[in-house]
C-alpha cells in the first residue's frame, strides 16, 4: 500500500520544502535570555538583548514561515509574542494584517524581512486603513504556558510548538532568527513553569522545619528554657501561616491552569456555536473584493512584495486548511446548499439531483427490498437509579495498585461488546448492494463510490458515543442473522494478548471480512487509537477492495466534554480499474466545519475520474469527471450527488447515544436464545445486567468475568485456537473456517464451551 501525498509548488522563499511531519524534534536548552538580531527602530545591533520586560510588557514580533498544508506549503505569517500568548497573523489575502511602525510600536523585531516590511508600509499613505485592519483578530493564538517547544535537528531554521492538541511548524528565515524565537519562547514558558506529576501529587501540609540553630543561639545569649520554647512556638506559628498561603496561591495557580487547558480544547466548540459560516463568506467576499481593488492602485513596491509571496494567496481563506484535494466548504456551507438536517425545511422537492431520485428506480430498490422484521425502538426502562462517578475519582482511588488488576465500573461502558461494534459498522450495507449491482450493469466507477461511501459510513455512529464497549472474553462470539438486511455476520475474540477481533459477513452478491487490533498511545489528557489490519470486500464476480481504518482519538479525558474524531488518510485499492484515496481531516481548534472527507477515484493510469466529499457523521456526495481537486469552478450544487446519508436518530434516545440499528443489537428477539452458542455476546450477564439498569449486578459480574479472564493469556499460550476463525500463515490475517451457520440450524454447540458460568475449582485446569 504505497503512500500519496500531494505537493504543489510554492513560492520561492520557502526553500527547504519537506514535510513537517518527517521531521523529528528535540528539546532545545534553557536560556535566561533572549538575543534578537534587530529590534524595532532599525538599528542593526547585533546579538542586543530581548530584556524580560520585552517578554512580559510591549512583545516581540517579526515575521516567520508557517506550514499550512502540502497544497500550500510554507506561507509567511507576522507573530507577536506577548503577555505568554504566542499570536500569527496573515500579511496577505483576506483579513490580513498591515505591519507598520504602530503595530509594533515599542516592541522588538526579529529578523531583515521583518524591518523591510515595517519600512514599506511606513511609506503608504494610507493610514487609516493601515490601523484598522492591524486591529483584526489574530489567525491563531498559542498559549505557551500549556506548549512544549521543539527544534528540528535537520533544519537550522525550523522548529515546532504542541499545544497537547495540534502542532505549529514553523520556519524562521534564518538560523540566528530561529535561536533569537525558540528562546524567547522558552524564556516565556521557564516565567511561568508547569509543575510536575510528583510536585502535583506530593504532600504540601507536612514540611519539616529545625530550631536548633535558633536554640543554639538564644542559649548562648543566656535565655531560660521557657523563653526558648516560646521563640520556637513564635517561630512555628509564622512558619504555619506562610505555609497555609502558599499553598492557596498553589491551589490557585492548578485551578487557573487546568482552567486555561479547558478553555483550549473547549475553543472549537464555542467557535461552532457562535460563527454564522453565512455571513462570514459574504464578509470575506466583500474584504477580497475591497482589496482587489485596492491592489490595482497599490505602489510598484508593494505590488512587487505581494509577488514574490504568490499570488495565489489572496484566495487563502482557511489558514490550517490541511486539504490537498479541494475545500469541502465550498459545497457544504454555499447559500444556496442547505443542511440535510434541517427540520423546518420540506425534503421534498428540496433536493432535485441530491436525492434518490436522480437513481435508476431498480438502483433505488436495492437493498431496500427485504422482509421486514419487528425489532426494538428502545432499551428496557433502568431498574435502579444510576450512580454518578468520575474518571479522576477511580484512577486517585487506585493510585498505588496493579492496574492489571483494577476492574473499572460498568458505568463506563456501552451495553454492548466490540464484537457487537464490528456488526453496527454495517448498518449502511445496502450501499454494498448497490455497489454490486452497479458492477453488474458494467459502471465499475459508481460502483467504488459507493464502496468508498460505505467505508466512511463505519464512522457514523461513533459520534457522541463517549462510553467504551466491553472487551469481549477469548472465545466470546457474536452472529447477526439479519433478513432484514440481507445479510448473515459473524464476529469471534481470536486472540487476547494481543487483542483481536475477526469478523465475515455475507451479503447480496458479496462477502466483507478483517480483522482488527487497536495500537494505544495515551497523551495526557486524550488517547489516540491507531488501528492494525486490513478489511477486504469481494464480489461475486472477482472484484476485491481493500483498506484499513484511520486514526481515532478520544479527547478531554481529564477535563471538558468528552469527544472524538478520526483522521489520516484511507487508500481503498480495487484489484481491477479504480481506486480511491479519501482524506479524513483532523479537528483543529479554530475548526468551524470538523468531520469533513474528501477524496479523489482515479483509474489505473492514475487519472482522476471523480471527486468525494462529505463529512463522517452526516452523508458523502461525489461529482463525476476529471476535475482540477481545488473545489473552484463549480457554479452549483447541481453538479452534485448524494451517496449516502445517516439515518435519523431513534425515537427514543439512550444515554449512550445509540442509533437506531444499535439499539437492535443486543436484542434477544423471540426464539433467538435457543439457537444461540453459549459464547454469544447477547448471553454476557454484566452486558445484560446493565442494559436493564441493574448496576450493582452487572458491577459484580464484570469483576467475575475479569478475573476469570486473567487465566486467557496462560490459555493461549497453551496452544488454545479460535473456533470459527483461522489464520492464514502468509497474510498473518484471521479468515472465517466456515461451519457456525450449519452447527447453527443442527443446534449443534458441543464444542463451544459456557465461558460465561463459574470457574471451576481447579483454575489452572480451566479449558476452552
């Protein structure tokens, strides 16, 4: 599976083009000062000194490089360090920023190209304009007292900054600016220092204190004992009091921190709330239009400076637009494209080619045309009350202990298994149906449309669901018989240690199968998932597409709403003409449109045929053709069509935020017990337990089943093999042995043992 990244030219002033993300950091040393190279009166002082007063009163400024995306490359931004916040302002496009000798009126310059901007505008004569557009908002603003600071060892002139939850590389324009920034910023951070694990979690009420050279010397003098003993009392009490106010303003300070980190990763939400996306484009279209013109009267000089840093760059609207296809927000958030979610709008009619209806009729029917079957709308009503509890409280209530050995509540979980959660990513297959019939009809390109809408369609329900489903038993299985759908699903635990899950799935004219096993890296305050495996869909008639999952992180696991979100890039590989390569975009802070997809199909010769555009939580849409990828030049919406789109959400919602096809899954439907194996997921008592609200039950069933769980690893490396599922030695990969449905009709279970029941006396004798 080869890597493809997409890197177009970029001005001539970013010579050392390489990828940000290949670069590896180092911590640079402390400095207790700050040398910069010029400062803002011209002078050219060579290594003068940027006093503390600098950092904490008028700032720093000058202009340095930011990586933006691989479309873009490195576009020049002006920073002001002040105050502990680090801000960047575009000098060019929309919203720009005028630097001039009252933007940064008493503060130091680093760098040559920073004064030669600074002496360009002082000779425009247009001063008003000049102020008010230097009051604009800042692009992004970066709070150093919650960032780590990084220098590049391949690159004298780059560094990076992280703020926990998104990196800023950036490029001075030469080595002794990047020194002049990273110990500015350095010196910024050592003002106001974070603590450390072991400073947080150590005792601060019982300090030890000695008078003995305070006795020493008040008996020299000649004091009585009792005039001794109340010196030290003395003493003691002021010593109490001093202690008592320092830590306040140190409890104080944890509070101010915790709160500032809150309010970063917080930031996006506020902005998503409050942004009308409307009135921002038609104000961005007024500023374009309003500079345009203004370009036509500027000086040689200035036309001259706007060259050099590409033209292009006044179409620039997003400034951490990490797209290299095109921007989904030309077609998501135009006028004249309104919300699929709109409540208060009539759907029919709305959507004359976005609908279904632009479909041929025998299209359409696809993967709608099965029996139905009655199935729940809502989990049983809780029987007991539930019983608030927090992370923090668990993890502080076992600090100290075998975290192997620490059974978390059920109040974190999901009721269903992760085998259950490899079932509710096919909730949308008729879109593998239609994809069938499409090849079929000879149109192999919609065909791996609707392959590629399916693959991003596995996202959709993973919105708003903060809690964890249950880790399955070794040997634990799961099988969906689903008329309904058209479909049979089998899921299998095939390995504990590593974890691993297999699943096969059968439809209308195809077969979907893989495996998956989740790499965890914990950062703090989120958790990023990276997943291992490969996912194959054959067709009957030989067509095979393969692809592996993005990343997953879970945010604010400390502090804030949970939340999550997928990204990183999926290459969908066909065996025959098409292939796709969609583009899951990371949130970032300022992010006003998060969740978004967009990818290209090409053909074998590498040829773009279609462009594939959406968002994970809502629908996908693609427009046919060779396009340019940039998003421009489409006068309408019309041009587009709808793949896929989520469902509406239940009738009745769940406090875990189930859709409607997740609701059914661990439903016992009648009859339904009696064919199940005795290792079906629906027969686990914890899972059970808590979907009927039966906390205290499903508490101490879970922390049985853990600890029976813990003879598994011993199990496996005692030869133990998976039931319905075996590897392939070349691949390395679990594929389905056949079997489950014919033991199945025949009720035939003798070999699947009932891991849900008691262990037996002798524990080490406990086999599968």
């Amino acid at each position: 599976m080869h890597i493809f990244c997409c890197v177009s030219s970029i001005s001539n002033h970013s010579s050392s083009l390489k990828a940000p993300f290949a670069t590896d950091f180092s911590m640079p040393p402390s400095s207790p000062t700050v040398r910069s190279e010029h400062s803002h009166n011209h002078n050219s002082n060579s290594n003068s000194e940027v006093k503390i007063n600098d950092l904490v009163g008028n700032g720093i400024s000058g202009i340095l490089y930011k990586w933006v995306n691989c479309g873009k490359g490195w576009r020049p931004r002006w920073f002001v360090l002040q105050d502990g916040v680090l801000s960047y302002y575009k000098i060019q496009g929309p919203g720009k920023i005028v630097v001039n000798s009252e933007t940064v009126k008493n503060s130091k310059v680093i760098g040559e190209e920073s004064l030669r901007i600074i002496s360009r505008n002082n000779d425009s004569h247009d001063h008003h304009h000049n102020l008010q557009l230097h009051r604009r908002n800042p692009s992004g603003e970066i709070h150093l007292k919650v960032s780590t600071i990084g220098e590049s060892k391949s690159d004298d002139k780059r560094f990076s900054i992280f703020t926990g939850i998104k990196r800023l590389h950036l490029r001075a324009e030469t080595r002794e600016d990047r020194v002049a920034w990273v110990e500015a910023l350095q010196a910024v951070k050592y003002m106001f220092p974070r603590m450390s694990n072991s400073e947080l979690m150590s005792p601060v009420d019982h300090v030890t204190i000695s008078t003995e050279k305070l006795r020493h010397r008040l008996l020299e003098e000649g004091l009585s004992e009792v005039a001794i003993q109340d010196s030290e009392q003395i003493m003691k009490n002021e010593f109490t009091t001093l202690q008592h106010q320092l830590v306040l303003l140190k409890q104080k300070e944890l509070t101010l921190v915790d709160t500032l980190r809150q309010l970063e990763t917080e930031k996006v939400d506020l902005e998503n709330t409050v942004v009308d996306e409307s009135q921002r484009q038609l104000n961005d279209e007024e500023v374009s239009s309003r500079l345009r013109q203004e370009k036509s009267n500027a000086s040689p000089s200035e036309s001259e400076y706007d060259s050099e840093r590409n033209d292009a760059e006044e179409e620039e609207t997003d400034d951490d637009d990490d797209n290299p296809f095109f921007d989904t927000r030309d077609f998501l958030s135009s006028s004249s494209y309104k919300s699929e979610w709109d409540e208060n709008l009539d759907d029919e009619g709305l959507y004359a080619v976005e609908s279904d209806e632009d479909l041929d009729p025998l299209i359409r029917s696809v993967g709608t045309s099965y029996p139905y079957v009655k199935r729940r709308k809502k989990l049983p009503d809780p029987v007991e009350k539930e019983k608030g509890i927090s992370l923090w409280s668990v993890i502080k209530d076992n600090i100290g202990k075998d975290l192997t050995k620490v059974c978390l509540p059920v109040y974190f979980n999901e009721p269903l298994s992760s085998l259950q959660k490899c079932c509710e990513e096919m909730e949308y297959s008729y879109l593998l149906d239609r994809a069938y019939e499409w090849g079929r009809r000879g149109n192999s390109l919609m065909r791996i449309l609707n392959v590629a809408a399916f693959a991003v369609s596995a996202y959709a329900s993973t919105e708003g669901r903060i809690c964890k489903p249950f880790n399955p038993l070794l040997g634990e299985t799961y099988e969906a018989d689903f008329p309904d759908k058209g479909l049979r699903f089998i899921s299998e635990k095939v390995s504990h240690h590593p974890m691993i899950v297999a699943c096969h799935c059968e439809g209308t004219g195809w077969k979907f199968w893989g495996d998956s096993n989740l790499k965890s890296k914990f950062r703090g305050r989120s958790i990023q998932l990276d997943p291992v495996g490969i996912l194959t869909l054959e067709f009957d008639d030989g067509e095979i597409f393969q692809w592996s999952k993005v990343t997953t992180s879970i945010y604010n696991l400390i502090l804030g709403k949970l939340y999550c979100d997928h990204y990183g890039t999926m290459y969908i590989q066909g065996n025959r003409e098409h292939s796709c390569k969609l583009k899951f975009k990371e949130q970032s802070i300022i992010d006003r449109n998060p969740h978004q997809v967009q990818g290209i199909v090409q053909d074998r010769n590498g040829k773009t045929v279609s462009t594939i555009f959406g968002k994970w939580d809502e629908s996908m849409h693609y427009v046919s053709g060779e396009h340019s990828g940039k998003g421009r030049g489409y006068d309408s919406v019309s041009e587009t069509h709808r793949l896929w789109k989520r469902s509406k959400p239940p009738k009745f919602p769940t406090r875990y935020n189930f859709t409607r096809f997740a609701i059914t899954l661990n439903e016992l439907t009648p009859g339904l017990k009696e064919k199940l194996p005795p290792t079906d997921s629906r027969l686990r008592p914890d899972q059970r337990h808590l979907e009927n609200g039966e906390f205290d039950m499903a508490n101490s069933e879970k922390l049985r089943l853990e600890q029976q769980q813990r003879q598994a690893r011993k199990m496996q490396e005692s030869g133990w093999k998976p039931r319905w599922f075996g590897r392939d030695d070349a691949s390395g990969s679990y594929r389905y042995l056949g079997g489950y449905w014919e033991s199945r009709e025949q009720r035939n279970w003798d070999s699947c043992p009932d891991i849900f029941g008691q262990l037996p006396s002798d524990q080490g004798q406990l086999t599968f």
